[in-house]
C-alpha cells in the first residue's frame, strides 16, 4: 500500500504544479486535489489496521 499512497502523492505534486488554463479547469484540479487526498487517508487508515 506504500507504493499506492507513492503514486497518489506523485500526482497530487503535478496537480500542485499545474497551471490551470481557466477557471473550469482550476475547479477539476481542485476536484482532484481533494479526492486524492481522500483516497490517501484512506488508504493510510487501512494500513494502519492491517495487522503488523
């Protein structure tokens, strides 16, 4: 789950540098943002729970 939470994070870093053309863009890339970064805590929370 470690590389899944990698990857999720990579991308959040390009949406972080992306320039958005307009506003509608801007808007999607906030939509993004946020349900990457759901999906994370997401995925930290069951990491947390698997047994060790």
């Amino acid at each position: 789950m470690d590389a899944d939470i990698q990857t999720l994070e990579q991308i959040l870093n390009r949406i972080l540098h992306t320039e958005p053309a307009d506003k509608a863009q801007a808007a999607l890339l906030d939509k993004a943002y946020a349900g990457i970064q759901s999906a994370i805590a997401a995925l930290e929370q069951l990491e947390a729970q698997e047994p060790q």
